[in-house]
C-alpha cells in the first residue's frame, strides 16, 4: 500500500469522524467520533514518510525539524479561527467548528489524492516499459 493511499484512508477517516462530531445528538453517538478516528494518526507518519523520499539524505534533518515548527505553529493559527467561528456559530450549530476542520483537511486530501495519482501513473508506465522489454 502506497504512503499517499494511507494518507488518504486518514484523512477521510478524520473528516467523518469531524461530520459524527458535528451532527451527533446523543453522547453514545459523538463517542462514536473516536473510534472512527483511530486511524488518523496515520496520516503524519504517511506524510514523512513520502517526504523523507522526496530529499536527499542530509536534508532529513531539516526537513524534521520544519515538520515540527510547522505542527507547532499550527495551532496559532487555528485555535483562533476556531474559537471566532464557535462563538458566531454557538446559538445556530454549535458543531461547525467541526466542519470547519474537516474543510482544512480538504486541501490535505487533494495533495495526497494527487500524490496517489502520479504514483499509479508511474507504476503504469514503469510496466508497460518492462512489457516493452
């Protein structure tokens, strides 16, 4: 299984279980969000791991230590978005921050789909160059 198809089983995992998150009417159906979401950690190990493929070896140590800045930064940004769209949103769906996040992770999902696509065309055109052969 190719990292980006991983990639993307974790994202699409960490929308629904964002969609259970926001529409869930009952305790027993939003504590159904983390089950659904057990594979999300998955995407930031299949993201390093195509990263690490795409430098040279003595870039991987700066390439780590930008992954952590930038999962560090992150949540400057975020919380702030997230706090302004709960407090608009409280009295309509309290729930859209979570449709907010899962619309972040949107561009996350077409990357990999576009990573995942480009591999199946390399492998596609690495076969018909043997058959050729």
């Amino acid at each position: 299984m190719h990292d980006s198809l991983l990639g993307i089983i974790s994202v699409l995992t960490k929308i629904v279980a964002l969609f259970v998150y926001c529409f869930a009417q009952t305790g027993l159906v939003f504590y159904l969000g983390p089950i659904i979401d057990t594979i999300n950690g998955m995407s930031m190990v299949a993201v390093r791991s195509i990263m690490s493929k795409l430098v040279e070896a003595h870039e991987i140590g700066k390439l780590s230590s930008l992954i952590g800045i930038v999962e560090n930064l992150s949540p400057l940004m975020y919380m702030p978005l997230y706090a302004k769209v709960y407090s608009a949103t409280m009295d309509v769906l309290p729930g859209t921050v979570f449709l907010v996040g899962g619309l972040l992770m949107v561009p996350a999902l077409a990357v990999l789909c576009y990573l995942f696509y480009e591999h199946k065309k390399q492998v596609g055109q690495s076969q018909s160059n043997e058959s050729q052969l």
